[in-house]
C-alpha cells in the first residue's frame, strides 16, 4: 500500500494490476508485458473444457514448462528468419551473431525440460491421462524450427518397422486410429516453399564454390566468414540434438517404455529420431565440432 494512498488514488487510479502511475500514458512494467493477459493463459486442467483447477498441483508447472518452451519456439522462428535473410543478402557478421543467440536458446531448452524431472511419476500419472491424444508431437513451432532450420520435406526422419519415412511422409498422415492429428499444416508447406538457414547457406557456399560435403575438409582454407557460419551450424546441430535427448530422458523417466499420448512408440520412437533426423546432413558436424570447440566464442 502506497503511503499517500489517500488522496494520491483519487487524483490517479490505481490500475487492474494495483499499481499507482505518475502520468497515465507512462510505459509500465505490467501493461508492456500484458502480464493479465499472460497469467490469465495458465489454465491446467487436462480433464475439464474450462481448464479450472489442476488434476494435481505439478500440472500447472507441466502447462508453464510448455507454455514457456511455445514463446521461445516463437523467438527461435524469428531469429532464424533474420539468419537466412542475413546470409542472403550477404550480411554474414550478422547471421554469425544472430546464429549464436540460437545455439544458446537451443541449449537452454535442456535445462528447461530438466524442471519436469522435478515431478514426480506418481503426480505426473495423476493427470497424464487426461491429456490423450494431446502431445507435443504436435506443436507447429517446433515444426517451423525444424523446417527453417534445414528440415525437408524429403529429408529422413524415423524409422519404424524397418522402414524408413521421409518426413512429410511421416508427419502428414491423416486422422486415423494411429493418429489423432494430422501434423502437416499449410504453415509448414508454407515455411518449405520460403527456404531455410542452410539453403541460404548452401547457396552462399556455391557462391565460393565450396561443395557443401566438403566445408568439413576444407578448415582453413575456407573464407573466415563462411568458416564461422559452418562451425555455428555443427554447434546448432549438437544443441538441437542435446535438446532431442533431453527430451527423450525425460520422457524415459516419466512414462518409461509405454506408448505416448499420440500413440507412439514413445521413447523408441524419439530415438529413432534421434538416430536418423539431420538438419545440415552433407556438413561433416562431427569433426567441425572439434574444432568449434576449440575456436569457440560462444
Ligand atoms: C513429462 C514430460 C513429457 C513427456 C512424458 C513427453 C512425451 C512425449 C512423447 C511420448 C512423444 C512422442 C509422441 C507421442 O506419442 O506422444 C513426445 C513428442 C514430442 N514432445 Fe514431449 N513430452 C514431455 C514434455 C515435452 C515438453 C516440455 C515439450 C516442449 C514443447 C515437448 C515437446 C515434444 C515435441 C516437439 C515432440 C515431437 C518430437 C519429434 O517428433 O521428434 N515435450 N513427447
């Protein structure tokens, strides 16, 4: 409570968010952030239309975790449309600066998920089973990451059963009872069509008329600024794939080796991933991340 509380809030009102304003137009804290609005969005509650009241105190930080993971996917999709759009017009400083925002985000988003080991798998079972067939198989954000990163639509994803599925293939199946959504959206077709980080590398490479297989071999021979973009890009592979096994040990930890809410093969599915999904498959990652590592500026 403001001491002049009295007579200051007849002359200025208090806000929805309680606090007093010097000058009504002032930019504040809680109207910049549309914070009302943003506490307003945490609604757990897997198991009612109305979301009031969470199955068990953990579901609210399990809405949180994922609400948070959305933002960020969000910032991510725009810092890499400002990394493509970079490198396309040349602007190569630029996209090295912006690529090395990525490569933190993508890092952070293990410790992020690390917060849900912190439920237990009694609380988490308490409402897990509401949640089918939702799952976050189906965000598009993450979707629009993979796909802007260097993701195509014939690029190798999975492979179940021996055989092995292209990634269309696999995410634009219709409903069916395997499948509870059709993952594939215009947005991604969309995002396909605009090209991503790596096809507007790759283009620049050709440029120098570097093959993209031989960047690996290349080191020092290559343009600084090329160089610089190749080992960023062996870095944000290795930060991707950390963030697929953080995810994969989580999920280990919490459902074991039961199916997943989409009706996958939960973990053996994300392992498959794991194995076979590849952003930037023709750069040799393996052996530029030795060298990032000791080059590194990040
Ligand atoms: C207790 C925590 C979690 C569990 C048990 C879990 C479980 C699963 C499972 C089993 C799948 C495979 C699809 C299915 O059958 O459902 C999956 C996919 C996925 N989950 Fe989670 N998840 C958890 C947390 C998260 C969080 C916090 C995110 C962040 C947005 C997330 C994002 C994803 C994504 C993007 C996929 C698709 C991965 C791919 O297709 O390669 N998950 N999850």
């Amino acid at each position: 409570m403001c001491k002049e509380d009295g007579w200051l809030a007849l002359l200025r009102p208090r806000l929805d968010c309680q606090h007093i304003l010097l000058e009504p137009d002032q930019v504040h804290y809680c109207e910049y952030l549309s914070l009302g609005t943003l506490f307003s969005l945490v609604k757990p509650n897997a198991a009612n239309a109305k979301r009031r009241d969470p199955l068990h105190p953990d579901e609210a930080l399990f809405v949180t975790v994922h609400q948070v993971f959305e933002l960020l996917f969000a910032q991510h999709i725009f810092e890499l449309l400002r990394v493509r759009d970079s490198l396309c017009e040349n602007l190569f400083q630029d996209a090295h600066e912006i690529l090395i925002r990525v490569i933190k985000l993508t890092r952070h988003y293990s410790l992020l998920m690390g917060l849900l080991g912190t439920m237990s798998r009694d609380h988490f079972g308490m409402f897990r089973g509401k949640l089918a067939p939702a799952s976050g198989f189906e965000s598009e954000g993450f979707r629009l990451i993979e796909i802007y990163s260097g993701m195509r639509e014939d690029s190798p994803y999975v492979v179940l059963n021996d055989k092995l599925y292209t990634y269309r293939e696999f995410l634009d199946q219709p409903p069916s009872t395997h499948r509870a959504t059709c993952l594939w959206t215009p947005r991604m077709t969309q995002a396909c069509s605009e090209g991503s980080i790596y096809d507007a590398f790759r283009r620049a490479l050709t440029k120098h008329d570097v093959e993209p297989e031989s960047v690996g071999h290349l080191g020092h021979l290559l343009p600084r600024k090329v160089r610089s973009i190749a080992l960023s890009l062996a870095a944000y592979e290795e930060a991707l794939l950390g963030f697929r096994r953080a995810h994969r040990d989580i999920v280990e930890y919490q459902i074991g080796y039961q199916e997943g809410t989409a009706r996958t093969a939960g973990v053996a599915y994300l392992d498959s991933v794991i194995v076979t999904a590849r952003l930037f498959p023709d750069l040799k990652v393996g052996s530029m991340l030795l060298e990032s590592r000791r080059s590194s500026v990040w």
